[in-house]
C-alpha cells in the first residue's frame, strides 16, 4: 500500500465523522501502475477489444495517456460491452464488460474508497 493511502486509513481511524473532499491527486502515474499489478488478468476485452496483454504491452506509455487525461478533466468512461450469460433455469443474465483502460481507473478509485471505509 502507498504512504499516501497510509495517511488517509490513519486518518479515517482516527476520525470516523471525517469527510474527505478530494482524493484525486492520489491518482498519478505510479498509482496506476501499482494497481495495473494487482489487477486479474483474466478479464474479458471491453467494447474496445483490446486485451490485458494488449494494454500492459505498452503500459507507461498508456498510463501516462490514461492520467494525462484524468488531469485535464478530458477522460470520458467508453460504453460497456454487454454480454446475456446463461442462468441454470434457461434464463439469461446482462453482464456489463468495461475496457481495460476502465477497469484500472476503476480499480484505482476503489483501492482509495476501501481504505477508507475499511
């Protein structure tokens, strides 16, 4: 866990009625990548169809592209693949699939929100 998320679970410890305004500046290139790491790779492509193998082949380069973004209030979520999964009962159920760009940004806010409410 980064010394910055450190700070914040002490804080949220320490203070349980603290509101926090603004985590975004925990979001930085090394960030993502360190979650890039804990990330399964498993995932199905997104609606972009590039894979995790895809993406982590030229990962600065798209972390960098992905944060740049993120900091000129540009970044924009892509729609999410849907998929009907089958039900044992003959039924189907949506499934929502996000790129794999998403997926980390994602990841990311939750790493932050976890350690706050853990």
């Amino acid at each position: 866990m980064s010394t910055q998320l450190d700070r914040i679970a002490i804080k949220a410890k320490q203070s349980p009625k603290i509101r926090f305004t603004s985590l975004i500046h925990i979001i930085n290139p090394e960030f993502l990548k360190e979650t890039w790491f804990e990330m399964n790779r498993k995932g199905s492509p997104g609606i972009d169809g590039k894979t995790m193998e895809e993406f982590g082949s030229d990962l600065d380069n798209k972390i960098n592209d992905l944060y740049r973004r993120l900091k000129m209030k540009k970044y924009q979520a892509p729609p999410v693949r849907r998929v009907d999964i089958p039900k044992g009962n003959g039924k189907t159920r949506p499934l929502g699939i996000p790129t794999v760009e998403d997926r980390l940004l994602q990841r990311a806010v939750a790493k932050i929100l976890n350690t706050i409410y853990e």
